[in-house]
C-alpha cells in the first residue's frame, strides 16, 4: 500500500524560506546563509547550521538560488494538494512575524 502513496502523504517535511530584506532593514547584513538543504545562521561570528528538508533562498532575487513563489508552491504546496486529491489529509503551515512581508 505504501507504495503508491505519494512522498509527501507519507512524511513530514519541513523547509525554511528566507525572505527578502524589508526597506527598513536595507544595508543590514544577512546572517542567513543557505547551502543545499543546510542552513547556516552566524551570530557573534559563530556559525550554527542546521538541516531541513528544504533550504530555499528567497532573499536576492537576482541570484541564481533564488527560489520564487512558483517554486515554492512546486516543491511543497503542489504535492500536498495532489495528496488530498487522492483522498489523504495534509497540511501545509506557514509561520512568519507578522509584518515582515
């Protein structure tokens, strides 16, 4: 049976997005760095990583890692979508501050 349930039905998955800078915080330094499916967050100098199952990069659209809202949706939204239409529950969360776009 579990074999034609899809990936996602299956496990759960979390992923991180980081976000764009707000103009109030333009020339801040971003403190967030993403490599793969790790994201590396520096404090004081001092790195601390941490793996997900998504890493996607939405702070500089003008770089090759940039990850847009289509993206976004095909990677995590589509799958649970397409899971509740072949009759399983899912859930998508999506935590944010509020105010920081």
């Amino acid at each position: 049976v579990w074999n034609s349930v899809p990936a996602m039905a299956q496990n759960i998955k979390v992923a991180v997005r980081l976000r764009p800078f707000l103009p109030r915080e333009a020339g801040e330094n971003c403190v967030v760095g993403m490599q793969g499916n790790t994201t590396t967050i520096t404090v004081d100098g001092a790195p601390k990583s941490f793996g997900f199952d998504y890493s996607l990069w939405s702070h500089d659209p003008n770089d090759s890692r940039f990850a847009g809202q289509e993206e976004v949706y095909n990677e995590l939204g589509a799958p649970v979508l397409i899971a509740g239409m072949q009759g399983f529950n899912g859930c998508l969360l999506a935590y944010g501050q509020t105010g920081s776009g």
